[in-house]
C-alpha cells in the first residue's frame, strides 16, 4: 500500500467493503422496520460515510503506516454500516418517488455519473502518485466527503414514509426460510449469485493481462476501460430495463460471456486485446447491474421491497464471500482457466433469467405530489 501499511491489508480492502456493505442489511431491516421514514434512514447512512471518509485523512497524514493501515480498515468497516443503510432505503425512496417505465433510467443516469468520476480517479492513477503529490490525493479524498455531504442539502425535497412489512422474521433462520418459501425471492437470489461472476471475474481478467513484456499496461488503464464502459452504456441499458429488466439481463449476462472468450482466446497476443475485453466485460455487467436494480424495483410491492432487498444482499454477500476465498485458491491451481469457468456460470446465470417471475410493466400512476 502506498501509505507503508503491511500488504496483507490490501487483500481484505474489497470484502470489507462489498461483503461489509450486503451482509447487515437483514439485521438493519429488522432493527429499521418500525421507522417509515426511508429518506431519514439514508442520510443517516450519508453522515456515516462521508464522517469515516474524512477521518481517513487525518489517519493517513498523522499516525505510523501499520497504525494507520488499521485505521483505514476499521473506518472502512463502520463505512460499510453507512452504506449498507443507503442501500436498503434508496429502493424503497426510488420505489416510491420513481414510476415504472424511469425506474432503469434514473439508475443508468446515476451509473453514468459514477462512471466520469471514475474516469478521472483513473486519471490520478495515470498521472502517479509521485507526480501529483501526498496533498492532492488528500484533497481528493476531502472533496469526496464534501460531496457526500452535499446530498443531505440535494435530498431535502425527496420523501418516502414506507411502512415495511417485518412479519416477525427476526432472525437469521428466518432469512433462510423466507427464501426458501418465497419462489419469486429465490430465483432472484439464485439469479444474482451467478450474474456475481461477472463482477469476479474482473479482477482476474486484469491479473492475467500483467506481464513485463507489457507492463505499461498496468490498473489505471482497465479503471480507464470500465469507467468509459460504465458511463457510455449505462443510460441506454437503463432504457433497455425500463422495457424489460429481464431482457437486460440476459443480454449484459450474454456479453459477458462472450468477453470471456474472447479473453481466452486473444488476450495473450497483447495487452490491448485483453482491455478491449475488459471494456466489453464492463458494458455487458452495467446491463446486469441495472437489469437487477430496476427488476426489484418493478416485482416488489411497497411493503415487501425492503424484505426482497434484505434477504436477497445479506444472503450474496455472504455467497461473494466464500466465492472470493474458493476463486482465490482455485486460482493457483488452475490459473487462466478460471476465465472459462466464471464464463460458463455466467452463461448459466442467462439461462436461469427464463425462470424470473415476469415484470408487469404497465404503469401505476399511483405517485402523486400529495404521496410525497
């Protein structure tokens, strides 16, 4: 890590913060379920983040890099919190504020944003660390609270006072069961725990692509492919979603599939081909990204969507984790093959969209100014 912390660290960053952030959201659903209002609940999660992220700075520049590596972990950890509690409230606030038909819209035009700033972090990367200096990247890291900040101010319009049906499910027992009874709530789970591999595979598409014969290849180059992927596509993807969520996700899981073999089969001639496959791994998970979003939108009512969105995170974050752990020693023993494996559960993740419960797609006008 560049602040001296012991490399180790770098290996739990990603679990911390996916697995972090999916994982307590069936515990934050019970412990939420008697507070209708949703918008107070995420900027609540706001304060969390952009609190942890400005804490990062003074970690950074104060305190030894072992003291400070841990530091970053710990408020990483209680960042996940916040964002486990934006992420189960803003269905419930799009779900409410958004009709069906602009649902996948709004979500391709949040991705696109995303994407840009991701462009320029790739930018930073490019540029390096010893050219820009410590106090730039500190300055990043300060705006980014800033502008989390900024969303309280942007937010005060949005209401949504949802009563959530908890149903007594308590418990992580219940979690299993309610899966387990609930056929339209188990095909999305099994849906999204295949369509995970093509957010898994990423990373080995990049690992493999390091070489010295063409290390100027190197990290910012893929954040460069993915951010212009996510940005170019996502709009139109959420256009696709709001016609059919389904159809999106065959088609992102389908292109995929097809950046896979195409990795396996060129990427070995040069590092080009293989970012050009990345970019094309990237457009094809922004389908599936925004085909899943705007399908739990569409399929769950008002009172269950919280459920849906609880049960269905904590259960593939726990998936996400011991998928990572089996790919990771999977991986040194079967090396680039690992490709063709998450390709082919891919591929069985589009096969399985013909058992999702169909989306009705006609229009419940039912949001009006005085709902709000």
């Amino acid at each position: 890590m560049s602040i001296g912390a012991p490399s180790w660290m770098i290996s739990v960053l990603v679990p911390i913060r996916e697995s972090g952030a999916l994982i307590p959201q069936w515990p934050i659903k019970n412990g939420t379920s008697h507070i209708q209002n949703r918008v107070a609940l995420w900027r609540g999660g706001a304060v969390i983040q952009s609190i942890c992220i400005a804490f990062m700075v003074p970690s950074v520049l104060f305190l030894q890099p072992l003291m400070a590596g841990l530091a970053i972990l710990v408020l990483l950890s209680i960042m996940s919190i916040g964002r486990s509690l934006c992420s189960l409230t803003m269905k419930d606030i799009q779900g409410h504020n958004v009709s069906k038909g602009n649902r996948g819209r709004l979500t391709g035009m949040v991705a696109t944003l995303s994407g840009i700033i991701a462009l320029f972090s790739a930018g930073i990367l490019w540029i390096g660390q010893k050219n820009i200096g410590d106090s730039l990247l500190v300055s990043v890291v300060g705006i980014s609270s800033l502008l989390v900040i900024s969303s309280l101010f942007f937010s005060r319009s949005v209401s949504a006072k949802v009563k959530v049906d908890s149903n007594g499910n308590n418990r992580l027992l219940d979690l299993f069961n309610l899966v387990r009874t609930n056929n339209d709530l188990k095909h999305l789970v099994m849906s999204r725990c295949l369509f995970l591999h093509g957010a898994l595979v990423a990373p080995f598409f990049v690992t493999l692509s390091m070489n010295e014969e063409h290390s100027e290849f190197t990290l910012p180059f893929f954040i460069a492919a993915s951010a212009v992927a996510t940005f170019t596509s996502s709009y139109l993807w959420g256009l696709l979603s709001d016609k059919s969520a389904i159809r999106s996700l065959l088609i992102g899981g389908f292109i995929c599939v097809v950046s896979c073999t195409l990795f396996v089969l060129f990427s070995q001639l040069n590092s080009v081909a293989a970012v050009l496959c990345f970019f094309l791994l990237n457009v094809g998970y922004a389908g599936i990204r925004n085909g899943r979003k705007t399908y739990i939108l569409d399929i769950a009512d008002a009172g269950e969507r919280t459920s849906y969105v609880a049960s269905g995170n904590t259960i593939v974050g726990i998936v996400l984790l011991g998928l990572g752990a089996f790919y990771a020693l999977l991986f040194g023993i079967i090396e680039h093959h690992i490709i063709s494996v998450m390709g082919i559960l891919i591929l069985a993740g589009c096969l399985h969209t013909t058992m999702l419960k169909k989306e009705n797609k006609i229009e419940l006008s039912t949001v009006t100014k005085s709902d709000r």
